[in-house]
C-alpha cells in the first residue's frame, strides 16, 4: 500500500495522509513513556519521602497515606541534632573543584589529540581508557596507604585528586570528539592573526566546543558526586561526603525507609537541578559529532 498525499495550494508543502502520518506522534509517545520510567524510581521515592514511617513500611505501599515532612525534618536532624550541611558541602567542594580540574587538564589534551594530533594519538587514547579497566576497589589499599604516609586520610583535598585522576580519562575521551568537530578554518585564520595557544583555547575553542564542555562538566560533576567507595574508606568526621551521611540512615535498628528516602532526595537535589539547568547544553554536547 502506498502512501497518498493530498493537493495543496502552491507555496505550500503537501501533507501526507498515508501511513507514515502519525510516525511521529509514535516516536513522541514512547519518548514520554520513556521519560515517564526514568522519572519513576524518583517519583515513587519522593512520594515514600512524605509519608510516615508506618505508612512507608506497609506492603504493599499505602499510597494514599497521608504526607508529612518528618523524614526531612529527621534528615535535617530535627530529633538527632546531626546537621547533614558538611557532608553536603564537603561534596560540593570535591565535586567542583575537581570538575574545574578535570576541564583545565582535559581541554587542551584534547585539544593535542584532535585539532593539533600527536603521533600515534590512538595509542594515547587507548592509554586513557585502559585506565579505567582496573577496579576501583582493586586500587583502593595502595591508595589508603599512601594516604595515610602522607597524612591526607580524612581530607577533602584528597578526594579532589582522586576523582580528578578518575573523571579525567572520560573527559579526554569526551572532548576529543567535540573538539574534532571545530571547524579548523576558524584555527587557521586564527594563528594567521597571530593568536596564541591560550587565546585559542579560551575566545576560539571554547565557545564553539560550549555544549561538549558542558556535558562533559555535568558527567564528571555526577560521577564526583555519587563516588561512595574512596570517600567511605579515605574519610571520616571531618571530610565525609554527602553518600557517606546517607549510608548512616542504615542502622541496626533497622531500615526507617521515609527517612532514607527523604535523605536520598536531599541528596540527589544537586545533580537534579545542574542537569535540568545544562539540559539543553548536555543535549547538544551529547550529539555533537554523532551525524556527519
């Protein structure tokens, strides 16, 4: 069967009526549906949030429980008197600081290995993923001992080393292929005008790379803020970090399921929100490269 197409006045485009019609009504429903079971868990768990811990520990879930504030109000340490705001900010500090390091260190590499290619390039960035095929945990003693000779156990600054060496073969790899699509006359009338590597990278390259820089920023800053292993191990009072607090809603007493799950969305907040704020830079940061 063939699609028909019905007559239009001239300096109008022809709209189809056949079977192809609705194609995109379908692709826009199953991106909703999609969306809608991505944003599930969240939902469910912030629904769990504003219930009591009776009506969160029924089974099945009563979901019309009535709501409360009292698990975010034990998360902010209404009965206990434990403010979660250091650990919060502790994860802030690592986050950000070593996503600020991961760009500084993995713009002008990638820069090297695409715009101004190194020899053998592709054996560097082999290099950087191999990096990535150890196990965390596999590298997690040596790390603890020389943290601990050189006094670093329970600084955040440690932290910020770590997850810069973690995030930073990802970045390279990111930003390899956004710098690739620079137009490379840009580059050359710029080194006509007499324009150094800095003023390249800084008035050149990264405003048209912005929405690869921008994606690239978010991952790394997702994967700094979710880190559990390192921190629980390398941390205590002074430097835990925001997964850490979380994980000592789990007690022995048993699991007060509101409270651990007001305190996951608590937790979660800060990522949520840089992600919905860079969505459109991070959309086309993620596609960039993808059609030639």
């Amino acid at each position: 069967m063939t699609s028909t197409t019905t007559t239009a006045p001239a300096g109008r485009p022809r709209r189809s009526t056949g079977p192809f019609r609705h194609r995109g009504s379908i692709w826009g429903l199953l991106a909703w549906v999609c969306g809608l079971l991505f944003f599930l868990p969240f939902g469910w768990m912030l629904l769990t949030s504003l219930h009591s811990e009776p009506a969160a520990a029924t089974n099945p879930p009563n979901i019309g429980a009535g709501l409360t504030l009292q698990g975010f109000r034990e998360f902010f340490g209404e009965s206990t008197g434990v403010s979660p705001w250091p650990p919060l900010i502790n994860s802030l500090t690592a986050s950000i600081a070593s996503t600020v390091l991961v760009l500084v260190l993995a713009v002008p590499a990638a820069y090297a290995l695409s715009i101004k290619p190194v020899r053998k390039w592709t054996d560097v960035m082999f290099f950087f993923l191999s990096t990535k095929m150890l196990p965390a945990v596999a590298g997690l003693l040596p790390v603890y001992l020389i943290a601990q000779h050189a006094g670093l156990l329970d600084n955040i600054w440690l932290l910020v080393i770590l997850y810069t060496s973690m995030n930073l073969p990802i970045a390279v790899w990111m930003m390899r292929s956004f710098l690739a699509e620079v137009p490379k006359e840009i580059l050359e009338a710029a080194s006509i005008d007499g324009a150094g590597l800095l003023t390249v990278l800084t008035r050149i390259v990264a405003p048209v790379a912005a929405p690869g820089i921008a994606a690239t920023a978010l991952i790394s800053f997702i994967f700094s803020w979710n880190e559990l292993l390192f921190a629980r191990v390398l941390t205590g009072v002074v430097a835990g970090t925001a997964p850490v607090f979380l994980t000592g809603f789990v007690t022995s007493q048993g699991l007060f399921l509101a409270k651990v799950c007001a305190a996951a969305v608590c937790v979660s907040l800060p990522v949520l929100i840089a992600g919905f704020a860079a969505q459109d830079k991070l959309v086309q940061g993620l596609s960039l490269g993808a059609v030639k």
